[in-house]
C-alpha cells in the first residue's frame, strides 16, 4: 500500500433524486418557452420522465426524471470544495433532444467541475440548485469516509540547453554577429 491511500479501494455510492422543471413562455421571438430546473425532490419511480405535474396558465411544471448522484471516492476534492462553498449546489444538466418536450434528463451532479464542462459544449441547460439538506449530510458523509488529503506536486521543468538541443537536431549553431 502506497503513502496517502494511492492504491486504496475505488468506492462508489449512489443518491437518487426526482427533477422537477418549469417551462414558461418567452418574450423574444426566437425562442417560444424558457426552462429551467425548479426543484429536487426524493425519486419519484411511479413516475414516467416528462410527466405534467401542474399547469397555471401560461407556467407548466414538469417531472423530468429520476437521476442518481454517483459519488466516487476519488473525486472527493472536488465535493469536499462544493460542500465547503458559501452555498453547497446540486448541478442538473438537461440536453435537447429525445421525445417531446424535447428535452431529456441528462445528469444529476454535485462536481462543479462536471456541470462546467456541461456548460462549455454550449448545447446543454445546466442549473445550479441548493443542495437539499439530506443530500449535504449524504455527500459530507462520504468525503469523511473517503477523502485523503493529498499534497500539491508541482513538477520543476530543467532549463533547456540550446546546445543540446541543436545537436539533437544534427543543425550546428551558428553564432550571430
């Protein structure tokens, strides 16, 4: 076994989470309907994915799915950072496509740096929720469990050599002058 837990035993667990979504009308005329993510709650199996679950007037509320939260004993660094924020999120990524509304249920994520590379395809809704309280004591619980503290490692590069390095290019070095 390595110093700081290297070799250690990949661990996984999963929470399961029900997403609620809103859609309401826009005011522009490229887009007709504005989502975003509403709510989190316990799962909801007895439901299928894009579910009406309440309409008042122009606003429609929607049971998107059920998503699990996958935690892996290696990327606790990046929960214990989001546990630790000014307000722990829960990040829904939700990608156009599949049957009507067009939307399907894509992630359910508590590791900023997933929902960010999410974000950056451009194409992807990502929301960014609090986290509900029993998922904050689930997710602390974990990276108390399993989070090693690593040291920073920063690698020194050597000073490269001109000389070297022409040589290994079989080029001779002239000098200016």
């Amino acid at each position: 076994m390595s110093s700081e837990g290297a070799l250690r035993e990949r661990v996984t667990q999963r929470l399961g989470l029900a997403v609620e979504v809103e859609r309401r009308p826009a005011k522009s005329r490229w887009l007709a309907h504005l989502w975003r993510v509403s709510a989190l709650r316990p799962p909801r199996p007895d439901l299928a994915p894009w579910t009406l679950l309440h309409e008042e007037g122009p606003l429609s509320r929607f049971h998107a799915g059920t998503a699990e939260i996958l935690l892996h004993s290696a990327d606790t660094r990046l929960y214990k950072d989001n546990i630790e924020a000014e307000q722990p999120s829960v990040y829904v990524v939700l990608r156009r496509g599949g049957s009507a509304p067009g939307w399907r249920l894509l992630l359910v994520t508590v590791d900023p740096s997933e929902a960010h590379a999410h974000a950056d395809v451009g194409n992807d809704l990502v929301e960014a929720l609090v986290m509900p309280p029993p998922i904050l004591a689930a997710v602390t619980a974990f990276v108390r469990r399993h989070h090693v503290e690593r040291r920073e490692w920063k690698r020194r590069r050597d000073r490269p050599d001109p000389e070297a390095l022409a040589a290994r290019r079989g080029a001779r070095r002239v000098p200016h002058g």
